[in-house]
C-alpha cells in the first residue's frame, strides 16, 4: 500500500520533468513574444523604425532590432555610447517578460548588430591579452566590462589554451588573462 503512492510520486516528478523539458522551448518564444511586443511599443513611442527578429536557440532567446530601410541611426541612439542604453534596455525587457510570464529571462537584445561586432573585437581583444600573456608571461588585466562581454572573453581565451578569471566588482569588474599553472 505504501509503494503505490511512491511508485506515483515518481511518475508524476517524471512527467514534470518531461513537461518542462517539452514546454521550454514554447517558453522560450512566449518570452521572445513578449519581448517583442514590449520593444515594438518602445520603437512606436520614440518614433523610430525598426524590424525585429526572434531567435531562440542554446536554450536562451534573441532579440534583434534592425533598421527596415537599411538606415540605422534612429536605432544607433538606442545602443548609446559602448552600449550602455542597449545593456539598459536589455535589463528593461527582461523585466517586462517576468512581469508577464512571472519567468526569469536571459534573453539577450542586439541593436544593429552591435553585440556580433562587439564580440569580434572582444574576441581581437582576447587575443592580443593572451599574446602579451605567453610573451611577457604575466598576468594581463583587461579593461571593465559586463558581464556578457566578459563570457565571451572567457570562452575565447580558453580556446586559446589560456586561464583568464574575473576580478573587481560591480563596474570594476573586469578579466584577468594568465598562463595556465604547470
């Protein structure tokens, strides 16, 4: 009598576990709905055009805004100076799908293709502090930058068969590029 119940009890975890594995993906573009719907009242209000795209893959969802008539400085003001009005917009979405789906986000937002270019200086920039690294053989910190930035930096000098690791805190936070310990 008492292994029925159990016996219950772990179908029904396993049933969870399925549901949410299968329902995560129609999470995820719930949350790219939301998103979108939020940014394209956000383009209405500031009268500037816009075409977004949803993406969702690796389990997170991307948001891109690119310009409909090829001309982008309408949107350049909403990536601001090294994309700090991006990095706030992005945090201002997030916050708009928990209050409509009451689900944390991680959805990342690219204006203009600003985080594809800006990924491929962090990864020059990461190859230029490892080079310094092997030739000099100290330690070489880089310049602050967010979190998302420094994910990028950290893959890409691991691929360089280096150890890099984040130090500071809050604005200060920025990476440290070392050689691996013998």
């Amino acid at each position: 009598m008492t292994t029925e119940p159990a016996a219950e009890a772990s179908e029904t975890v396993a049933d969870v576990t399925e549901e949410e594995e299968t329902s995560r993906p129609g999470r995820l573009e719930e949350e790219g709905d939301v998103a979108a719907d939020y940014l394209e009242e956000l383009l209405d209000i500031a009268d500037i055009d816009g075409d977004i795209d949803i993406e969702v893959r690796s389990g997170r969802t991307y948001i891109s805004i690119v310009a409909e008539d090829g001309d982008s400085s309408g949107l350049q003001s909403l990536v601001g100076a090294e994309g700090e009005v991006l990095e706030a917009l992005q945090e201002l979405t997030r916050l708009s799908v928990l209050t409509s789906t009451e689900n944390r986000s991680r959805l990342v937002l690219d204006i203009t293709g600003y985080r594809q270019a800006r990924g491929a200086e962090l990864q020059i920039l990461a190859e230029e502090a490892a080079a310094q690294a092997k030739e000099s053989g100290q330690d070489v910190a880089m310049e602050p930058m967010s979190a998302y930035e420094r994910k990028i930096v950290h893959d890409a000098v691991a691929g360089l068969g280096l150890v890099s690791e984040s130090e500071g805190e809050g604005a200060a936070r920025h990476i440290v590029v070392s050689l691996p310990s013998s």
